[in-house]
C-alpha cells in the first residue's frame, strides 16, 4: 500500500511578500547544494558465478545419505519398528528383502550381509555399528554393463545385480564356486569354479531339477551345466560347485519378475 502524501500546508495570509522571497531564495541554495553532492550508487548484488556441472562418468551415483532411524544392534529373530526401519532402506538402496514386515529373517539377513558386501565390512549377516554406517551412507554396488537388460553376478563381491542401461535395480546375495576340488560325475578331479564371461540363459526348469549333485530350484541354466537357482543354503562366502546359488524366495522372485528369462544376457566377471 502507498504512503498517504499530507496536503500543502497552507499558507497564512499575514505572511509577506519578502518573506516569501526569502523562502524561496533558500529552497533553490539548499536545491543547488543538493545537486553538487552526488547521491551514493544503489548498491547491487554481486553477478552469481555460473553454475559448473561435474563431469558424467558413467558411473551410477552414490545413494544420498539419510537418517535411516536404525540406532540398535539388530539380528536374526529380532522383530519391531527397528527392523521395519532397517527393512525399508535396505529396499530403498535396492537390496533384495522380501516382504517389509518388521521380522528380521532369512531374506533380511542375506540383505544385510548383501549390503555388507558392497561395503566391504565384515559378513556376519548383523547390524551393528559398521552396518548401521553403511546404511546410513546408502552403499551400493555399480554396474560393469551400460546398456540392456542384464544379469550380472560379480565373483569377488559374492552378489547378484539386476541391471537394467547400466543402473543396479535389485542386489542379491549370492554364493558361486568354491574353487575346492571335488570329483565330478565321471570320477575326474575337478575345481568348483564360475567362469568369467559373457552368456545367456538357454534352458529353465520351473521346478526342483535333479542333477548329479543334487536337486537345483528352478535353475536358469547359461552355461553348460552352470545355473542360477534357488539352494536351501546361500553361505556368506564362495561355497557351490560353480553355480549362483540365491535362496529360495529370492529365485522365485527372479522367475515372477522376469528377470532371468530365456535369452536373458548374463555377465560373469
């Protein structure tokens, strides 16, 4: 709103001519002296600097750290707000957990030890104080691929990534060859390898598929006898005889999703 302006003052009538002359004798001095002393410059805000964009590397950016409200140890069997808590960031990051439903069990347990992975902590499958950081910093894996749909099984992590143009969608726990040797079907020496490479699923068998080492739930064959498929046991360390082990839940995930299907590329490295 604009200031009112007052009225003229009025002038009295007893108010001389002289006087009037003086009035406005003064009123140009004091306008001259105005005049000869130069008015400070408004001041200015300083230009703001152009924004400069990083350089792209290609690389997927690091999770944004966040408060993930977990400040206690947490385990196996354990149940509540907490574990709820854990449960949404784990999935928030991309790790495999199942269902959020507040119960610490298997699948929570492979995603921490997942997580623990990517970290580079220790693989105990607990949140403790190291845990709690790398959830905290959001650690995360990245991607060797950039473009496709892919599967990739990283061998020095122990993890599987669903990849989609380069970014990690979903990270799983995985188990892959041991590098012990065992004796094959044919009663030669072999070593429990996963080879490096670049493959694709051939075969599936939506089932437990009987082998000679034991049935594999729902195998996605992509090399030879190699698979990914669902095992009762996914140990936080190498442990198959050269498949990718995942658990149960975890396999009948990939299938629902489509994740592993006929033709699907996976990368071994």
């Amino acid at each position: 709103m604009a200031t009112p302006v007052s009225p003229p003052a009025r002038i009295p009538a007893s108010f001389s001519a002289r006087s009037a002359l003086i009035a406005v004798a003064t009123a140009g001095v004091l306008a001259v002296g105005t005049a000869l002393v130069p008015a400070p410059a408004p001041a200015t805000a300083a230009p703001s600097a152009p924004a400069v964009s990083a350089p792209s590397t290609g690389a997927p950016a690091p999770a944004a750290p966040a408060e993930t409200g977990v400040t206690e140890d947490l385990r196996s069997g354990d149940s509540g707000s907490q574990v709820t808590a854990l449960q949404e960031r784990l999935s928030e990051l991309g790790y495999w957990v199942g269902a959020v439903d507040g119960e610490f069990g298997l699948h929570t347990e492979h995603a921490v030890i997942a997580l623990q992975k990517a970290a580079g902590i220790g693989r105990d499958g607990i949140v403790g104080p190291n845990t709690r950081e790398a959830l905290d910093e959001g650690a995360v894996p990245s991607a060797t691929t950039s473009e496709g749909s892919v599967v990739e099984i990283d061998l020095d992590n122990q993890l599987l990534l669903v990849v989609s143009d380069g970014e990690v969608q979903s990270t799983i726990h995985t188990s892959t060859g041991s590098g012990d040797t065992y004796e094959g079907d044919d009663g030669s020496e072999r070593i429990a390898t996963t080879p490096t490479g670049t493959y694709q699923v051939f075969r599936e068998v939506d089932s437990w598929d009987p082998g000679p080492y034991g049935a594999l739930y729902k195998p996605k064959y992509f090399n030879g006898g190699i698979a990914v498929h669902g095992y009762p046991s996914v140990p936080a360390q190498p442990a198959s005889k050269g498949c990718a082990r995942v658990s149960l839940g975890a396999m009948d995930w990939l299938w629902d999703n489509g994740h592993l299907d006929v033709h699907t590329t996976v990368v071994v490295h």
